[in-house]
C-alpha cells in the first residue's frame, strides 16, 4: 500500500529572518499577489540535491503548509510538490543575507541530505512509492 504524505508529515523550520523576508516580499511586490512560497528540489549532483524557492500558484498535488505569526500579522504559506516532499521532510528554511560578501537568498538545509548523496536511487527502497518498478 503506497503511503501519502500529508502536511502533519512535513517537518519545517522556519527562521525569524526567513518568515520576515517572506513578509516583506508578499507585501510589497504586487506581482505576488495570490501566489504562495514553493519550495522545490531544483537538481541533484553528488553532494545531495540542490534547493529551489520561490513564489507560485498552486498545483493540485501540492501539499500545503501553512504557518502562523500573530506577533507580526501573518500566515505563511509553503507549497511543496509530492516529490520534494518526499525527500525533504525535515527540513530548515533560513533567509541569508551577508553585506560583507554580497551573498543575499533562501537557503534550505535538509536533515536527511547526507542519505542523497552519490547514485542512491539505484537502491529502490530509498525511491518514493511512485518511483519503483
């Protein structure tokens, strides 16, 4: 029997910085108006995945975490695909931005990237239910 994640599933951490950044971006850029932050795996290299974030609509499979901050006035919205669900269910969310070395973003760090590194997915245990032949 495949098992289906759920939201409850998914375990993210979500710094200060990273849920204010999120704030001032929705509140101020009307070009987001409607769309939500998505979290995506963007690639795999041998190191583990690599992380893409962002702001988009939702899709019908999504699973939607939704977070709330009365302190500052705001529900945060995560979207994540089945996929990147899979192999990110514990997770932290940070937003970094470091004048000195001109380094701004989203950064995502999995718990579990030390099991994604190398060809991990020849061992079919370790491939979502989906995934296996």
């Amino acid at each position: 029997m495949e098992k289906t994640l759920l939201p409850s599933d998914i375990k993210l951490f979500v710094t200060d910085s990273a849920v204010r950044q999120i704030q001032l971006m929705q509140e101020n850029d009307y070009t987001l108006e409607g769309l939500s932050f998505r979290i995506k795996i963007g690639g795999k290299g041998c190191e583990g995945f690599t992380y893409d974030t962002g702001f988009s609509e939702l899709h019908a499979d999504d699973l939607v975490i939704k977070q709330s901050y009365p302190l500052i006035n705001f529900e945060l919205t995560v979207l994540i695909d089945p996929f990147t669900a899979f192999y990110t269910q514990e997770a932290t969310l940070d937003y970094l931005l470091d004048i000195s070395s001109n380094e701004e973003g989203f950064i995502l760090t999995n718990a579990a990237d030390g099991q994604h590194r190398g060809k991990f997915f020849k061992d079919e245990s370790r491939l979502p239910p989906w995934g296996k032949k």
